[in-house]
C-alpha cells in the first residue's frame, strides 16, 4: 500500500486543506492544494487524497475539484494515472534549483517581513496550545508529529518539520491562523530550499522541538513561547546570514 493510501498522510493535510468560502471556490481550492504540494505534505510520488475525498474537505464539487487537478497537471506538478491504483499524483521535483533561481527567489522575498510573520503566528500557536490544553487526542497527534522528526533522512526532515509546525498550529484552535501559517511557511521552506541543511543545526532544532512540545503539554504557556521565539531565531540567523 502506498504511503498515500492510510489515513497517515491524509490526516497530515488537515492543517492546510479546509472548506472553501462562498464565491471564490475554485481559487481557494486552487491556493490549498498548491500549498499541499509546495509545503512537500505529499511526497512526489505519492498520491493525493481520492477525489471525493478532496471535495469533501474542501466544500466544492468535484467538477470543481476537477478543474483545480487539471490546472496542476498542466503545471507539470501532478499526473493523473488510470486504473486499479490510479489517481492523482505528485510529480517529484526535478532536481535543486539553480543558482539564477534562487537568486530569484530571495530577490522577490522581503526576508525580514517574512521571518517576523512566521514568528509571531507561531510564537502565539505554541502559547495558545499551552495555555487552552490538549485534550487526549490531540496531545498524541503532537506527539506523533515530533516522533517523526526523529533520525528522519535528510532528505525527508524539512517536510516532517515542517508538518510538526503545521501540527502546531493547527491545534492552537484557530483556522485563520492555521491558513496564514500554512502560507508563510511555504515561503519560508523556499528560503530554507537556498541555504544547506547543516547536520548540527538540525540537532538544535530537535532538542528545542522536544522542550518545545514538553511545554505545551505541560501547559507552560511562558515557556513555550519562549522556546518557540528562540527556535524561530535560530531559522531566522541562519537565513540572513546566508541570504542577505
């Protein structure tokens, strides 16, 4: 069975892929799932959520929802594939972007603006999660989202980071935050894309990722703010250092 195919992966897009509002369906729907597929929450490779399944989650019908895959697939980001293990599938990524593209990406980013965003959104997420509690379930989806970022391969950790952050964030218990989060951090990822995964930096970030996630469950509102803060911090050094 695929990875796609549980519940696992499905339940790693709840924080990004939400019902639509009135009047701009086929747009929102369009943004959502492109964040799915910038954010890495579907490895290429992998197959996305069945088509009624998608419809469902985000509110639109699946005439909609059709329109939205084509316009990927034109995009050269899915494929759609026929027959008993069909469906719709994202494309993997054609190597690291070259040095004129990511020039063209920072060029474009007000770093700053997009460092101080991330940082408060996630600053709060972390102190409303300690401070409003987990209840069971919740708590083990936390949990489970930090065991993954443990001795993950390099070339998986930025995507199981990054879904612990939206795990976070999600849980904080407000949806507009959750989707201003979800927006910034795949801009932050294409940052983070410029600059080389550096094995002792990685190490940090997990000893603050467990202080951080031991805080929110022990409802220390303060200290999980603050580990946030300092975790967020780190990011932001290292990127303006090698960036700007």
């Amino acid at each position: 069975m695929s990875q796609s195919d549980g519940h696992g992966v499905n339940d790693q897009l709840t924080p990004v892929l939400r019902p639509v509002r009135a009047g701009n369906g086929f747009e929102e729907a369009l943004e959502q799932i492109l964040q799915v597929v910038r954010l890495g929450l579907v490895p290429g490779g992998e197959r996305l959520p069945a088509e009624r399944e998608l419809a469902e989650r985000l509110g639109v019908s699946r005439v909609t929802l059709r329109e939205v895959l084509k316009v990927l697939q034109d995009q050269g980001l899915v494929e759609s594939r026929r027959g008993r293990y069909g469906g719709t599938f994202v494309l993997p990524r054609t190597g690291a972007p070259g040095e004129d593209e990511l020039r063209r990406r920072v060029e474009g980013t007000d770093i700053e603006d997009v460092l101080r965003f991330r940082e408060v959104l996630e600053v709060g997420a972390a102190g409303l999660c300690a401070q409003h509690g987990l209840d069971e379930e919740q708590a083990a989806r936390l949990r489970d989202a930090l065991a993954r970022t443990h001795d993950a391969p390099l070339a998986d950790y930025r995507r199981l980071d990054t879904l612990l952050h939206l795990t976070l964030t999600e849980l904080c218990g407000s949806p507009t935050l959750t989707a201003q989060y979800a927006a910034v951090r795949a801009t932050v990822n294409d940052l983070l894309d410029c600059i080389p995964l550096l094995v002792r930096n990685l190490e940090h970030s997990q000893q603050q990722h467990t202080a951080l996630v031991e805080a929110v469950l022990d409802g220390d509102a303060d200290g999980a703010r603050e580990m946030m803060r300092e975790h967020c911090a780190g990011t932001a050094a290292l990127l303006r250092g090698f960036l700007t």
